[in-house]
C-alpha cells in the first residue's frame, strides 16, 4: 500500500510538497493553570516543545497528564476555565501566546488542524459530512467550492473511506465510528494545515479499526508532509507514528527521546514502568469444575438475532477471557447471564442447577452470587451516593450487616482493594478513573459472589492504571476463589489474566479453549486476524503488518 | 495529589491506587459550599431572594403585621388613601393593606400546597413511566396528553364548576392538571437517568422498584425538577390569580390578590379625580407580578448554577 498507488495521478494537489525540516513550532517554558474548586491549580509546569515540519511528535502520558492541554496549547487555545500563565507559542514566526482572538481564527482549522478524541461528538449532526469537511477551507478562501470537494472526495478515497465519491453526501449517525475519524482526518487535511494536533483519535476504536485508521492517517501525514502531535496513552500506538516521543506525567516533562531509542532504552523509571506494563502474565489453570455452564443461547434485541448457538462454560476458581470487537456480543452474553436479556432459546447452568431466565425470578440468593463489574466506572455508581454508602448497600441488603458491624466491614473492603478508609465520604467525583474501578470492585466483592463478570473493565483506563487493576483482579482471585468471567476486546488483557479464552465474532463462538491453545497457531481466520491487529511495540509493526494483510482494510 | 504512601502489593514505588493522581479535593461541609455558591450570585438573584423573604415574612405574620381584619368591614366603602387606612378601603368597606397582607398568606399557601401536590403526582407517576418504558408509559404519556390537549384554564373553570369553588377542589384541581408538565418533565429527564449502569446494578442487585426511584433516580434529577418547582409554583398562583379575577378561584370574604384585581378594577376609572385611588387596583396586581419576577430570579440562578456551565 505505498503512496503511489494510493494517489489519483490527475491531481497534482495530492503531490507532496517538500519543506521538510525547517522549525515551524516552538514552544517555551509554557505554564498553564486551571480553576476548579475555588482555586487555580497548575496543569502545565513549563514545558517546552520544539517540532520541525513534517515531524510528527507523539505525547504520552497517563490522564491528567497534561497532554490534551499542552496539545490545545500549540494552537494558542485554553478550555474554558483554564489559562496559559506564561510562555512562549511561536508558530511559524508567530506568537499566538500574544495573538488575537481574530488572528487565531484564520490560523485554527487552516493552518493548525485539530482531530478529537470522540469524532461522533466533534460533528455537528445537521450538516452533511462534505460540507463539514471542506468547511473551513472555503470559508477562509484557500480553494473554490468545486476544487475543495474535489479534493475532499479524493482524501475520502486516500483514507480508504468506502464509496468515497458519495459519502460525503451522507451524515455524520449513517457511518461507523472508524469511518467518521476517517473523515475527521480528511477535515483536517482538506485545507492543507502545517500542522495536525490528533487528541487520541483512536482510542475510542477497537483494534481492528484502530488499525485501518492508523494506517490511513499515518499515510496521509507523510504523503503532505504535514507535521503533527499525536496525543496517546497507548504507547504501541504512539510507537507506529511518531518520530519523537516525548513522555509527561503531572503536567512536567519526564523524557523526550528518538521512538526507537525511547522503545529500546528508556532512561527515566517511570518511563520503564510504561513500557513494562505488557509483561503482565498468568500461568494456565485447568479447571474442570463447572462452575457456569451458557448451553446453546439464542438472544435477540426485538426481532434481530445478534447470539447464534452460544455455548460457553466457566470453570471455578479460573478465568474465562470472552474476546471479540465491538458488536460480536461478547456484551449481550452477558446480559443473558445477569438476566437482563432472556434468551429466547437455551439454558444457563450455574453451580449445576438451572438459572431462571428472568432476572425478577431468580432468588436473592441466585442474584448474590453472580456480580458485574462494568467498563465506565463514572456512569456505574451512583454520582450521589458515597464510597461508604455505594460499598455498603451489598453488605446490607445481601448479609443484613448494619451499623459498625457494616462500617468496618467497608473499611476491610477498602484495604483489600489498596484504598484506605479516607476514601469513605468521598463521591465518585472525588475518585480518579482507577480509583472509581476499584470502588466497583470492591462493591462487587461486598457481594460475596461466586462469579464476577468483568465487561471490559479496564478499556478506559490508563496502561499503568490497567496493570494495577489486573494485578488486584488475579490476586483477589487466588485469594478468595472467585471466578471471573472477563469480557474485552484487548488481546494484552487477555494474554495476562486468562486461563481459557472464548473468541466471538458476529453473534457466535470461533473458539474456545485454553490460553495456550488460542493463543498458539493454528488460528482460525478471524482469531488471526484479531491477533495481527493488537499494536505491538514496534516502531515498524504496523508497516510490517500492512505489507503482510492481502485484505482491503475497509473490507474488513 | 500526594495521597500517603503506597499500601499496594505492588513493589514499584510508581505506581499506588491511593495515591493515584485524580481530581483530589478538599471535602466541604454543607455549609460551606452553599455559601462560596452564595457568595457568587449575581445581584438578581440576590434580589429574587430578598423579596421572596419579604414575602414569606408578610405571610407568616400576617395577623400581626395587618392593622386591621382580613374580613373586618368599615363604613365607608372606596373610601380614599388616609392615616387609618393606608390605601384605603374597598367596595364595601374593608381594609386593603390588611387584605393584601393576609393575601400572602392565602394565595402563597394555596399555591405551595398545590404544587407540592401537582409534584407529588407527576413525579411519582413520571419515574414509574420512565422506568417501565413498556404499557404503563404509553397509557399515563397519552392520558396526560388528553390532559394537556385542552386548555388548562377553561378546563380548570368547567371543572370548578361542576365540584365547587371550595379550597380544596381548587387545589385538587389545579395539581392534577398541573402535574402533567411536571409528568412531563420528570419523565425526560428520569429517561436519562434510568439507563445509567449504576440503576441496572442496583436492579441486578434485586432492589425494588420503591428504592430505585427515591435512592438511584431521584436524587439524579433534583436540579431540574427544583427548577421546575419554581416555575410552577409561578404558573400556579398565577392560576390562582385568574381563576380568583373570574370569580371562581378563592371565594370571599377570604383575601386574594386575584380577586382584589377584580373587586377594585372601577377605580381605575376615577384617575382624572383622584390619583391615589386609581392605584389602589394595581397593588394587589403589583404584589403577583414582584413576586413572580423574583421567583424568576431565582430560579434562572439556579438553572445557571446546575448547568456547570464555566464563565469565563
């Protein structure tokens, strides 16, 4: 897939303009502050960033790092309720530390580009996508009308968008997630910007798609030779496109390195504590006691079928990984087994005897013993109840604890969870990400339960911040016996807690089998192709990956 | 950010759970937050607020402040702005300020019962719908629709009508009318809420359907349903006001700013005569309007404060 083919031979627009080298965006010593709770807190404690023209620089770092901030600060921009305090923002001879806000319009969306995190959010859903994406290229005159779109629907074609002639016709709700990234990039691109700010524009996709978009925007980025900071978590992916990756962590800088000297040898240890994370493993367990059997499930949402023959089982004391991208029904295996979704055909058999299909039928005692843990700890607790509350409510309702009894026992959840009791009367807000997973943990284990259903809990959280929660997943687990039934898309999830691992793919079970078994060729063609697309640290994986895939990937 | 050292099993000093850098704030008493959000009100709010005291005031002490009876007739009727009577007496011959200020008292009291009865209804009814999305939200979502369908105000007087004009048929009445906006509003937002993960645990937990609404959803959509009440109480009294000015709201010879709109409007007419008189029908109408306007305040405010939204 080299730029040659790619590049519709008629326009000589596409061709790549060669300035390279040059410095176009220096930053110095920059300070920014943010107001919450009555006060102003630094965010940014003087960083500097230096990026040449058609370097891409890759930020790392785990939330609340800074990145987000420092990348909307290359642009001279500030969120609402934060301030740069001090420094220098030098854009191609240009301070926009000290620009005007009319200044900075004409440069935002021309010259510096921004791609979010969350492109469903970042399109206005009235407009249809061609008009969005040639937008500001038009507005500020860079081409005509005719010529822009012309040039829109061949960046559609380059970023490897299905139908690139047409969908720009379309709205932002008729294409995928994957698509409309696609076209974010292609917005961006349009009016030929010096430089791209990406503010982890993969990370809301699953791997296969994370990988067509990498590869399309690493593609597009080389070809105009545009310079770009590329903001991550996910140091495989940052290790795909950038050519300087400079690590932050609490607002400070910790290294900046060449990404194949930061890969190899990292100096500082918290740097090696990132790249260390992925080391995670667990030795196989063979269980053959049952503990949960799924025996051929049907399940449909209203009149479309989405689980065909579903047939899992769960040995006790051990972990099931159920793997598979988004809309497999990893998910919906789940609900069936929580009862919110009854089958319409099949049994579950827990602890030997057959669940009632209904969630309002099955006994107190049914419902104690299987708990679930879910992927966006924000939205699974109550904003308005506390810790003690929040890990108390299972004591009291399951084991009729109250009173002090009930408290100390809250207490003993928090140390076993590696919380302390300050963090009793403390509301979810209060929590970081990690921290509010492991609340939910902890709620969970108040149950006493037998099974612990885990739907992606750790996909929204940081890669330290996941080791940490994996780590406390397998030891409670040896600890106290529980079975965890681990849902998620993440292959290096898998690979370090699993004992037998389930592949699902469009409503069916590929395979399933031990860790090893899986893990290990032969592979089905799907279980393959879900393995290839887990960025590996390698600067050259995904060249390596793209030469090897014969496939389109918008096929896939 | 420094949160203690790490209790974790962990051996790397990195990394610890409790320590691990969130939003760490400092935790306030009740007090202390609803005073830093005090200290930021803008000055109409402060207003809104002041007159709403007043207001209350004037209504809790009603039989002391009031020179004179609610009820008490004097002999002469439209008798003139003087020392004993501050703006003078009405058709037949009763205090006005005294009847204005015992009107706060009736007109407020009535209009609280009644949207705190309108809320009690639609807002039961509102999160049983949004929870149980299947039969039960169809057929209160279209029987409500019936309701608001004809307007509320004509629907109100035929009502009236057919019960009586009595105290507590005009509460009755104007609650159930009033409470499919509140319906309305509860079910909206309680929609929002009810699909939140942390309700579907508290379902797979085997909760009840009683705890889920007051513990899970409930508190979650407060801010708009306080907002709301504000308003609604607004709305209220102002039907209150004009079912009073048509003769069917509250009955004489209890006090109503409505009805006392109604009673004096002649007076209007003697303007070329008597300044003063001609006033006198626009206190009463004056006294709704000041106090719909401050509850406006207020609540716009409020709405301000619960949207999160960041001045610059």
């Amino acid at each position: 897939m080299s730029s040659s083919e790619l590049t519709p031979p008629d326009h000589s627009s596409l061709q790549p303009v060669g300035r390279t080298g040059s410095l176009l965006l220096e930053m110095r010593n920059i300070r920014i502050e943010g107001f919450s709770d009555e006060r102003w807190h630094k965010i940014i404690k003087g960083v500097n960033v230096i990026l040449n023209r058609g370097e891409i620089l890759g930020l790392i770092g785990e939330s609340g790092a800074g990145k987000s901030t420092l990348g909307l600060a290359a642009m001279g921009f500030a969120r609402p309720g934060c301030r740069i305090t001090s420094g220098e923002i030098i854009f191609d001879g240009l301070d926009l530390g000290k620009a005007t806000q009319s200044v900075k319009k004409h440069i935002w969306g021309t010259r510096i580009a921004y791609v979010a995190q969350s492109a469903a959010a970042a399109f206005n859903p009235a407009h249809r996508l061609m008009d969005q994406t040639v937008e500001s290229t038009v507005r500020e005159k860079i081409k005509g009308e005719a010529e822009a779109r012309l040039d829109a629907v061949n960046l559609y074609r380059s970023l490897q968008l299905p139908q690139a002639d047409t969908i720009g016709e379309r709205y932002p709700h008729q294409v995928s997630g994957g698509q409309l990234q696609r076209v974010m990039t292609a917005m961006a691109i349009s009016p030929r910007p010096d430089l791209i700010i990406f503010d982890e524009p993969t990370t809301a996709l699953d791997v296969t798609t994370q990988v067509e978009v990498l590869a399309s925007m690493r593609e597009i980025v080389e070809r105009f030779d545009t310079a770009a900071i590329y903001i991550t978590h996910d140091l495989a992916v940052v290790a795909q496109m950038a050519d300087r990756i400079k690590v932050l962590r609490y607002g400070e800088e910790v290294e900046e390195a060449e990404t194949e000297e930061m890969l190899n040898a990292p100096k500082q240890s918290y740097t090696k504590s990132l790249w260390s994370v992925r080391a995670l493993q667990k030795p196989v367990q063979k269980g053959d006691d049952i503990l949960l059997d799924i025996k051929s499930v049907n399940a449909a949402y209203g009149k479309s079928r989405v689980l065909h023959d579903v047939s899992i089982t769960v040995p006790r004391g051990s972990t099931v990984a159920v793997v598979g991208e988004s809309g497999s029904g990893k998910s919906t295996t789940a609900r069936v087994v929580t009862g919110l979704l009854p089958p319409e055909e099949g049994k579950i058999i827990f602890d030997g005897v057959g669940l009632p299909t209904k969630l309002s039928d099955r006994s107190k005692d049914q419902l104690q013993k299987i708990q679930m843990i879910y992927q966006m700890a924000d939205t699974a607790m109550n904003p308005r109840q506390t810790v003690e509350e929040i890990i108390g409510r299972p004591l009291e309702f399951y084991l009729g604890l109250r009173g002090h009894v009930k408290e100390a026992r809250v207490r003993e959840l928090l140390e076993m969870i590696e919380l302390d009791e300050s963090f009793m009367d403390r509301l979810p807000a209060e929590l970081s990400g990690g921290q509010k997973q492991r609340i939910c943990i902890a709620r969970a284990l108040a149950a006493e339960p037998e099974l612990i259903i885990c739907d992606e809990v750790t996909s929204a959280l940081d890669q330290i911040v996941q080791e940490g929660i994996l780590r406390l997943l397998m030891d409670l687990q040896t600890r106290l016996g529980i079975t965890y039934m681990f849902i998620t898309h993440d292959i290096a999830t898998v690979r370090a807690i699993s004992d037998e691992i389930v592949v699902m793919y469009q409503g069916k079970v590929v395979e399933q089998g031990l860790k090893s078994e899986i893990l290990n060729p032969p592979y089905p063609d799907y279980t393959q192709l879900l393995l290839s697309s887990v960025p590996e640290m390698d600067p050259n994986w995904l060249t390596d990956l793209l030469k090897e895939r014969s496939i389109e990937p918008s096929e896939i | 950010m420094s949160m203690g050292t790490s209790k974790s099993t962990d051996t790397e000093v990195i990394y610890s759970a409790a320590g691990e850098v969130g939003a760490v704030r400092k935790r306030r008493t009740f007090v202390e937050r609803n005073w830093i959000i005090l200290k930021k009100a803008p000055l109409t709010a402060w207003f809104g607020m002041i007159v709403f005291c007043c207001y209350i005031v004037v209504a809790v002490f009603a039989p002391w402040l009031a020179p004179f009876g609610e009820a008490e007739v004097f002999n002469v009727p439209f008798a003139p702005w003087d020392e004993t009577h501050v703006f003078g007496t009405d058709q037949i011959g009763r205090d006005i300020l005294s009847r204005l200020i015992y009107g706060a008292r009736n007109t407020m009291g009535i209009a609280l019962l009644t949207t705190i009865l309108s809320f009690f209804i639609g807002g039961v009814l509102g999160l049983v719908a949004a929870i149980d999305r299947r039969y039960l939200d169809q057929v209160l979502g279209r029987a409500m629709d019936v309701l608001m369908a004809i307007p509320s105000l004509i629907f109100a007087l035929m009502l009236l009508s057919i019960f009586g004009s009595t105290v507590t048929s005009l509460i009755l009445i104007i609650a159930v009318l009033d409470s499919t906006r509140v319906f309305r509003l509860t079910r909206s937002v309680a929609v929002g809420v009810v699909v939140m993960d942390y309700v579907e645990v508290a379902r797979l937990r085997g909760e009840g359907l009683g705890w889920v609404m007051r513990r899970e959803i409930l508190p979650n959509i407060m801010p708009p349903l306080i907002a709301e009440f504000g308003l609604r109480f607004c709305f209220v009294f102002l039907t209150i006001a004009a079912l009073s000015f048509l003769g069917l709201g509250i009955q004489p010879p209890t006090a109503d700013w409505g009805s006392m709109v109604r009673e004096n409007a002649n007076l209007i007419q003697f303007a070329a005569y008597d300044i003063k008189a001609s006033l006198t029908p626009l206190l009463p109408a004056t006294t709704i309007a000041l106090l719909t306007i401050a509850v406006n305040f207020i609540v716009d405010w409020f709405l301000h404060q619960t949207s999160g939204i960041k001045d610059e």
